[in-house]
C-alpha cells in the first residue's frame, strides 16, 4: 500500500509554466527534507506554475506521471555531493541531452539549487544551465517571472502563432522531422537571467553573491505537509510522518569543518508564538502531533526550552535531528522526553585537544555529563565522530577509542553490591588512554585468569538501560570552510578505520567509506574538470586510483574553482580561521559575545 495526502494536483495543460521538481535520492530521504517540500509548496502557490515531483529513481512525476521531458523547468536539489551521479543518470534515462551546450530550446531548463550547488557548483557545472545560490524563497519567484516574461515554457511557444515574435534567441535553425512537426535547434539567450542576484550560469562564469530571506518572517513556512501511508519501509520518511517544524537558519558557532557554519549566516530565528502558530495550523491540515524540530543547531534557539513545554502542552510530540552538546541542559533533556523523544543524537566529534582546533571548545565531563542525563531519562543515545582531522596523531585516535569505550559503558546499570560504581569525568579518560599503549601490547597469554573471571563476572550482573550508538565518519574538506584548504589523505584514514574496528569490537558502531570518504571530497572541491569523471561513471567504473589522481590540493594564496561564489564570509575570515587550527585558538560564538567581522552582517 502506498499513498499520500495533501499533494497538489492542477490541470497541467493550463499551467504556464511546468515545474519538475527532482530529487536524486530515494524517497523516504526526499520526504524528509524541509526545503523539498517548502520549495513544492512555495511554487505551487503561484497560479500560472505546476511543479511536480519526481524521486529517484524515477524519472516520472508523481503527481500526474508526466516523463521528465515533458517539463519546462527540471530542477535538482543538491543536498549531496554523492547524488551528482544519479543527477546525471536520471537526465540520461530521461532522454534529456546531458550537457547543456547539447540542449536546445525544445529541451528544459535545467537548474539546481541547495547546500551543494551554492557552495560549489563547478563539478556539475557542464549539465546545468543555471544555479540558484542561497535560499529559494529570495530568487525563485523572480527567476520565474522573468522565464514567464521571456516566453520560454513549451506553452507560450506554442500558442505563439507569430514566429518572429520569439525574441531571446541565438543560432536559428528551424526544421520539420518525418512526422511534420515543428522542432526548434535554438539555444535559449540566458544572458537576461544574469540580471538576477543569486543566479551562477556557467555559460558566463558571472561572480555570483548568495541570497537570502532577511529574517524568518519573510521565509516560506510548511503549513501543509504531504503525509505518507504506507506499509513499505523504503518509503517511510526518515522522521516517519511528522510535522517540519523550521525553527532557525545557519549556525554561526563556526565549526571549522562545517560548511552549515559557514555558508546561511547570519543567524535567524522564529518567533516562539509563530512557532505555535504554525505546528496548530499544520496539525489541523494533517491530524500529525508529531514535531520534528529543524535547523542547523536547534538547541541553540534561545527560547528551546519554552518551545518544547509549549509543544507538549498543546499536546505534540517532539523530536530533534541532532542538538549541540554546549547547549544541552537537564531541563531540556527533560522537556523533550516528557515530549515524546526517545534518541538523543549529538557529536562530540573527537578527543577534547581536537575539538579545540575545530572550534569547539566542549570538554569531555560536558559530553559525559549530557550522557548521564541522558542515560538516566531513559534515552537512546547516538554520537557522531571525525577521524582525520588536522593534526589528529596515533595517540589521539588512541585516546577517542578509550573514549567511546567509556561512553558505551554507561548504557549499563551496575550492581553496586558487587562493582563499585564507576564515576566518568575528564581526567579518566586521558588517564585510560595514557595506558592504552601498554594495554595494546599485551597479549591475551599475559592475562590473567582471575581477571577474565572478574570481566565475565562484571559483565554478567550488566543490564543495558539504553542503547548507545556511534557513527565514525571521515572529515570532508568543504569550500567556504577554514578546512578548504585540507586535503584528504585515504591511506591514513584507511589505517585508523582499521585501528577502531580491531579495538572497538563489541560497540554499536557504523563506519563510513574511506574510499567514499576520497570520492565525495573529489566532488566537493573539485573544478569543472570533474564533470568528466561523472559523465563517465555512467558508462564505466572509475577506478578509486584516479579519484585519488584528480583530488585537489590547495595553498592558501591559489585561486579555488568557487571563487565566483561569494557566500559573504570573507576569505581572509576563513584564513586566519584556518590559521587558528595550528594554535587551537578558540573564535567565540559570535550570539554570546562581540562581532569578530567574518563578513556575513555586513
């Protein structure tokens, strides 16, 4: 069974404009993005507009199973680096011309937004024919009007009976096919489009500033979600059926690693009353009570804590996607289990001396404190860790594995009558790891039995409160970060994937790739060059030798492919940020102190 309520359906023969609405990836990953389903709405709010869905892998709407050619607009959303190849799959399928000095005017117009296309969209930039940098609701509805005012869409041609009347064209080559129907060779003239801030065309390479909505005021909030029945897994949403509640835009606590620091800011919040306001009117348009809360760093919304009593009076559930660990408090913990929440989802990252050239000055009895409260309300915990940091040594890697073996040993609840309680801060951490050198080269001969019948003893009387679970992931250099500058270097994450597995065993724990981790930092900071290498994935498989033959590196005075791109953080900013990673000097949040003049506000 597979159904959905609150799609939009029109009459497409008299919408003006017809608007495909793509995303590469499955759908319980496509209904699980906010900005997808804002931007489906926000459209579909204009009279002369149809835009319709259509999800990997298929190349059909969902709304009236229109083949994706039939569209006048095909728009991607690039949420990541990984789904450039089923972009390029999906065109192909279609029987859409790949490139775009192939398409004519009888093709759509194909154009992508998102985090990925804002920060670099080089790589693919021999597909698209235009990007949108920054926030939809700041540059769709002007790029629309003016395509409507060019006459562009498949309709206006045709009820054009005057062909000299058709204006805005380049390289005239009419023809009639076998069938006597009329094709048109012309390129669309994209140059008017240039005209618009926040629109890189490639053809022109023009300097593009990112747009954004002002304040949250002047952003699309969803009020009518689409809600999924179905008794098929894949096509469960991966917040399940909930209400997309958008709490705040960007981060500014200046993560050196993380492109969502760098790239919306500055901060915006909404209201707390219009918070209200729009979770009553989404639940009377779907009959949800269940809130997923949205933003870059939800618990740094200023008003978290009235946000979540007020839900769960008003008698939602409430759920976050992840919550930063510095602004975690009891109460809040507290507010979200009596809400419903039953996984808390945070990321230390790694060992305290590397989270301090990140940035993020956490210290481990904070992250363990979290843990504590957490385990002791009953939640499930899931952490999220980077190997391969800068400046990250054997002994670091050695000391995040003793770490995680701590943070996995509060799950258990111990009999005091038979085990000393075990009391976790800062100090017993660094005083494990110290040791773990000694404790590597002992072999298991060199044990003693009576201390293999104390661990069996121990573990036998252990009793899991919660479940607590680790992601390790390898750190991605990302343009528009202090870390742009990074490189990737596979064979040593290779090497410390390996060292974590053989002295993890036993924890719930998930690693990615590090080939993976070389192919999606190709993508993200390659140039247009790039392009090639996906094309031919299509074909054939590209050996992980000449993904690593075409990584970047980069010095900092080089010029980077997305130059053009000005997110408004100045490079100079990014710069000495890069150059505080060496010190571990400490940048504060610029919420809770003065304006240290990244560029963003200005």
């Amino acid at each position: 069974m597979f159904k959905e309520r609150n799609i939009i359906i029109k009459n497409p023969l008299r919408a003006d404009i017809r608007f495909g609405l793509v995303y590469p990836n499955v759908y319980k990953t496509a209904m699980s993005s906010l900005g997808y389903q804002i931007i489906y709405n926000y459209i579909n709010e204009r009279e002369d507009t149809y835009s319709e869905r259509i999800i990997y892998p298929s190349t059909r709407s969902l709304e009236t199973n229109s083949p994706l050619a039939d569209f006048d607009i095909v728009s991607f959303s690039l949420q990541y680096e990984q789904d450039y190849f089923h972009v390029l799959e999906i065109l192909r399928e279609a029987g859409i011309p790949l490139r775009r000095e192939d398409r004519t005017s009888d093709d759509p117009l194909i154009i992508a937004g998102g985090p990925c296309a804002s920060a670099n969209p080089l790589p693919l930039s021999d597909f698209i024919d235009i990007f949108v940098v920054g926030e939809a609701e700041a540059v769709l509805y002007d790029f629309l009007d003016l395509y409507s005012s060019l006459n562009l869409s498949k309709k206006s041609k045709k009820d054009k009976s005057n062909k000299s009347n058709w204006s805005n064209r380049t390289n005239i080559s009419n023809k009639i096919n076998k069938n006597d129907e009329f094709i048109d060779y012309e390129k669309i003239d994209l140059s008017p489009f240039l005209d618009i801030e926040g629109l890189y065309i490639p053809e022109f390479n023009n300097q593009t500033n990112i747009v954004l909505s002002e304040n949250m005021e002047s952003i699309y909030h969803l009020t009518c979600p689409i809600v999924t029945e179905t008794d098929d897994k894949d096509f469960i949403p991966a917040f399940s059926n909930s209400i997309l509640l958008n709490v705040s835009r960007a981060c500014t606590r200046g993560c050196r690693f993380c492109m969502s620091s760098y790239l919306y800011r500055p901060l915006r919040e909404t209201d707390l009353n219009d918070l209200f306001s729009i979770a009553e009117e989404a639940r009377e348009n779907t009959g949800l009570n269940k809130i997923s809360l949205i933003g870059a760093a939800v618990s740094d919304y200023s008003r978290i804590n009235e946000l979540t009593e007020g839900l769960e009076e008003r008698g939602f559930q409430v759920s976050t996607p992840s919550m930063r660990i510095e602004s975690i408090t009891r109460e809040t913990l507290t507010a979200l289990k009596s809400s419903g929440l039953k996984t808390l989802t945070i990321a230390p990252e790694s060992i305290y001396s590397l989270r301090r050239r990140i940035n993020k000055d956490i210290k481990d009895e904070e992250v363990l404190r979290v843990i504590s409260d957490a385990v002791e309300l009953g939640f499930n915990i899931k952490l999220y860790f980077l190997i391969g940091l800068p400046y990250e040594s054997e002994d670091d890697i050695k000391e995040l594995a003793n770490m995680m073996k701590q943070i996995d040993s509060m799950k258990y609840e111990i009999d005091s009558n038979s085990v000393s309680s075990i009391k976790l801060n800062d100090n017993s951490i660094k005083s494990m790891s110290n040791s773990l050198s000694e404790n590597d080269s002992l072999s298991s001969e060199s044990k003693s039995k009576k201390s293999k019948k104390n661990d069996k003893r121990i573990k036998s009387r252990r009793k899991p409160k919660v479940s607590i679970s680790f992601s390790v992931n390898p750190v991605i250099p990302k343009p528009h970060t202090p870390l742009q500058w990074e490189s990737y270097d596979m064979k040593e994450i290779k090497s410390k994937i390996k060292y974590l597995k053989k002295n993890l065993k036993g924890l719930d724990i998930k690693f990615d790739s590090a080939k993976m981790g070389l192919i999606q930092y190709v993508l993200s900071c390659g140039d247009k060059d790039i392009g090639n290498l996906i094309e031919r994935s299509l074909n054939e498989k590209i050996s992980i030798r000449e993904w690593a033959q075409n990584a970047p590196s980069y010095d900092l005075d080089d010029e980077l492919p997305w130059d053009s791109i000005d997110v408004s953080v100045s490079k100079e900013f990014l710069k000495s940020e890069y150059e505080k990673i060496k010190t571990s000097e400490q940048t504060p949040w610029c919420e809770d102190g003065p304006c240290y003049n990244c560029g963003a506000c200005n």
